[in-house]
C-alpha cells in the first residue's frame, strides 16, 4: 500500500467488459428510479472505486491466489454491490472481473438479466 518514498501507492483499475455493461445498466436503472437509489448508486460506485485504486488489499476478503499470474483474488461488498476483483502488486492493477447485486438491498433491485 504505500511505495517506497512513504506515499500511498494507486492501483490502476481495469473494469473487464460484462461488469461495465452491467454497471452501466444498473446505473440506467438507478437513473430512472433517481432519489435514495440513485445516490446509493453513485456513493457505492466512488466507493468501491476508491477502496480498489487505494486498498485492495485491505477491503475485500481474499479468495484464493493465480501463482502463474502473479494475481490475488478478493471479494468485497458495498452497499447494493458485491465485487470479485483481482490484483497484480507487481504491475499496480486492479481488474474488476464480476459484480452482482445485492439482492437484500432496501430500495429496490434492477429488472432481472
């Protein structure tokens, strides 16, 4: 977390195609209902943004390592969204590779896929 001259190293994070288009149809969604779930949705997104550029390795729950490729693989949950991300310290990357929905979330859900 922290490079060698004492600040906080930033990961770079690649958002792998079927979690951007679902994030973009969730966020349609969240549009369309606006108020509460909107703004849930727009504070969960630059949160989970935030933990991933800036502690991946400390906010999700680690699930198994990819030796060969040099990755850890996490989980992590926010609000109405659970993230399977997986991490390469070598490179500073992040890639978000599945997200669902909370399903328990109070306000609603989007339309079934």
């Amino acid at each position: 977390m922290s490079s060698p001259n004492g600040r906080l190293r930033r990961y770079r994070v690649v958002v792998l195609g079927e979690p951007a288009e679902q994030l973009r149809r969730w966020g349609g969604w969240a549009s369309e209902v606006g108020g509460r779930v909107h703004e849930d949705y727009r504070r969960t997104l630059v949160f989970i943004n935030n933990r991933l550029s800036r502690y991946p390795l400390l906010w999700g729950e680690p699930l198994y390592r990819l030796r060969s490729l040099g990755l850890r693989v996490f989980m992590g949950s926010y609000l109405m969204l659970n993230a399977w991300y997986a991490v390469s310290e070598a490179e500073g990357v992040v890639y978000l590779n599945r997200v669902r929905f909370v399903y328990s979330y109070p306000h609603g859900s989007p339309p079934a896929e």
